[in-house]
C-alpha cells in the first residue's frame, strides 16, 4: 500500500510539473506530454471557450443587446491579454 501511494505521489509531480511548464507556454514538443497534464493545464481556455460560447447564444436567441456582448467579449479579451500578453520577437521590455 505504501508502494502505491508514493507512485502515485510521484506521477502527481510529475503531471504537475507537466502542467506548469505548458502553463509558462514553453517551446517543447506537445505531443510527449501526458493526456492529463494537457487537460488540466488548458482548463482556462476552457473556460474562456464556454464563456464565449453562452455569449453568442444570448446574442442569437435576443437575451443580450449587441453592447452586452461587446463588453462581455472586451473583458474577456482584457483577461486573455492579462493572462496571457502578446511577446512580440526582438522586443524588450
């Protein structure tokens, strides 16, 4: 039992350490990464995906006005930017 409870504490490190370095959107290969640690690390575009999604829903059934949902899109745009900002090569900041 002991066996598998520290297996089982080693895998979880290693799929967070997985979901950390595709979080920091490292330059590696995706296709090596554990299924797992791809799921968990894109639960924010998710999210955002089901955010826009239930905004155009409202927009097309007439439960939101058109400015409704230009501000729900321009906030989550601004979060997408905070969360993730544009790097520009040969830039510094």
């Amino acid at each position: 039992m002991l066996i598998g409870a520290i297996a089982a504490g080693v895998y979880a490190a290693l799929i967070i350490m997985h979901v950390t370095a595709i979080r920091a959107r490292r330059a590696t290969d995706d296709r090596r990464r554990p299924r797992l640690a791809l799921w968990l690390a894109s639960s924010g575009e998710r999210r955002r995906g089901r955010v826009e999604r239930d905004a155009v829903r409202l927009l097309l059934s007439g439960r939101i006005v058109r400015a409704r949902y230009h501000t729900a899109m321009a906030a989550m745009a601004a979060q997408d930017d905070a969360e993730y900002p544009l790097e520009v090569p040969g830039t510094r900041r």
